[in-house]
C-alpha cells in the first residue's frame, strides 16, 4: 500500500513538472488516501499483535 502512495506521488510531481496541474492534485489526494489507508492498516496489526500477547517486530 505505501509502494502505491509513493508510486502516485511521483507521477504528481512528474505532471505538476510538465504543467498537467488538475491530474497532479488528482494524484495526490490518491496518494494520501493510499497513505493513510496504510498508516491505520499498520496501527491495526500493531495492536492486533499487542492484544495477541506477541511482541510486535518493529
């Protein structure tokens, strides 16, 4: 999921670059939905793995 976020991220800054501004902010807020999907995705099996009596591998 963050290898999608950076993979958006890069194409909005390659088309901001050539001047294509309205698909840039498409792909940004792409790469913030990827981003945050992940970041509560990684929150989630942390406690997952907490409540489950393992240490979590960090």
């Amino acid at each position: 999921m963050l290898s999608w976020a950076l993979t958006f991220f890069i194409l909005a800054i390659v088309a901001a670059a050539l001047g294509f501004g309205g698909i840039a902010g498409a792909m940004v807020g792409i790469a913030k939905i990827c981003f945050f999907i992940f970041l509560v995705l990684f929150v989630v099996s942390l406690l997952a793995g907490v409540v489950g009596g393992r240490r979590p591998i960090v």
